[in-house]
C-alpha cells in the first residue's frame, strides 16, 4: 500500500505521554510514539510533529494555583519543549534525524521556528518537532498544530487522543455515544464537540485542511492512517 499523504502534521497529546503516571513522561509512551513515527517515515512520508505540554503543565491549571494567565502559559509552553526534546531523543535513538525548532527562541537548545528551514528539513527525510506552541500565551498546542501545518503546506493534521475518533457525546461517560466516520468543521464547531479549541477547528476550516482524529496509544495506527485505512474520525 502506499501513503495517501505526502506530509503530515502529527499533533501528539502532552497528557498522554503521562502513560499510566501521575505526571511526567512514561517511557513506553515516548517509545511507542518514536516507533510510530520511524515506521512513517520509512515509508516516504514526510512528518512534522506538535506534542501538547498537559503531562507537566497547562496555563488553565496554573490559575487555580495563583500564577496568573500569561506566566502559566509560558510555562505550559516550556513544558512542551521538554516533551520535544524527549521525543527528539527518542527518535534520534531509532536513526532518524530530528530537529526541534521552538516557537521561543532558545538557540542553545533548538532552532528558532523558520517555515522554508522547517520544509527543507522535511525533504530531505528529518523530522521536525515545533515545540513551545504558537510562542503566545491564550493559544493551544492544537492550533500550534493546525498554524504550523498550514505555515508548511502540510496535506493533513492527524491528533491522536485516547479514543478513537469523534463522538456526539463523551463515550467514557455515556455508553450509547455515536462514533461519527466523517464531520464538517462547522458541525464540530455548532455542536460544540470537544475536538480541539474553536480557534483550532475555524483555521482548519478556512485553510481547507483536513483533520484525522484516532487513538494514537494502539501501537501502528499512525501507519494506518497514513496509509488510508478508515480508523478515527475524518474532519472536511
Ligand atoms: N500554550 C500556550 N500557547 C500555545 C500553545 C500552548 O500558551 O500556543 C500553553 C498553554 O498554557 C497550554 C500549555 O501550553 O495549556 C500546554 O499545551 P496543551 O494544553 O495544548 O497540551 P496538551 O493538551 O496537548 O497536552
């Protein structure tokens, strides 16, 4: 089989590295996530990646502790250069060449996000990690991943979550939840189904860039969706 897409953003959550923690990076997650992402580019497909910060910290949660918004979301925007510099070791250890480029400058430990540096690296077959989000505070990394993979021309975003795909309501919570094959962004956005943040959905919806939804933690689903197959859940 060979891949429908020839580069792909891949938005991989900061909550799920947790694994089975309480808090931090579990080895096994990293790992996986490395593997993953090795075997798609094995296949000719260029990737960049956005990995969350949720595991080590987010803005939201720094308010209810006293540090006010802005203050939080640098942190949470560290927190996520800390996750790309774990999975930046990770693939590197199974041979693939990384870069991290940092929506902060920080040149003694990345790049300085540059789009054409970012695409060049992407031909010539290296991974490309953006970390630290957009680089401002009141964003998400989700939109760090759908305004990176516009700014390269990606053909798809691909977020990985723990379920697998889009569903009318929490199906942790409701055992009758419908599983949608495929969803506009607009009924994403009217009916308020917790995807990724509006601001996210709305620059996907008017940049035309398609949206995969699956569960990343089932180990050669990336490859899958890379090569077609229907798991998740597809945003047009
Ligand atoms: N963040 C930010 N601007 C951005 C991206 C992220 O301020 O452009 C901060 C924000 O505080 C967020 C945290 O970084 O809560 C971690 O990112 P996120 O919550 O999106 O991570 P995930 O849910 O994927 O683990």
């Amino acid at each position: 089989m060979e891949p429908v897409y020839k580069r792909i953003l891949l938005k991989l959550s900061g909550e799920a590295l947790m694994g089975e923690q309480e808090f931090g990076i579990d080895s096994k997650v990293i790992s996986s996530y490395a593997k993953q992402i090795k075997d798609v580019v094995n296949l000719g497909v260029e990737v960049a990646v956005v990995i969350g910060g949720g595991n080590i910290f987010r803005g939201l949660s720094g308010e209810e502790i006293g540090i006010d918004r802005v203050t939080g979301d640098h942190m949470g925007m560290l927190a996520t250069m800390i996750n790309s510099l774990a999975l930046q070791n990770a693939i590197e250890k199974l041979g693939i060449p990384t870069r991290v480029q940092s929506g902060i400058e920080m040149p003694k430990v990345a790049e300085p996000f540059i789009k054409r540096r970012a695409q060049r690296h992407l031909e010539k077959g290296r991974v490309v990690i953006f970390g630290a989000g957009t680089g401002n505070p009141y964003f998400t990394t989700d939109t760090a991943a759908v305004l990176r993979a516009v700014e390269i021309n990606a053909d798809v975003v691909i977020k990985a979550t723990k379920v697998d795909g889009i569903y009318d309501k929490d199906p942790v919570k409701y055992p009758d939840a419908k599983k949608y094959e495929t969803i506009t962004y607009t009924e994403v956005l009217n009916k308020n189904l917790k995807v990724m943040d509006a601001a996210a959905i709305s620059l996907c919806r008017d940049n035309k860039l398609p949206l995969i939804v699956f569960n990343s933690l089932i180990e050669g689903n990336i490859e899958k969706v890379v090569l077609g197959e229907k798991i998740g859940t597809v945003v047009v």
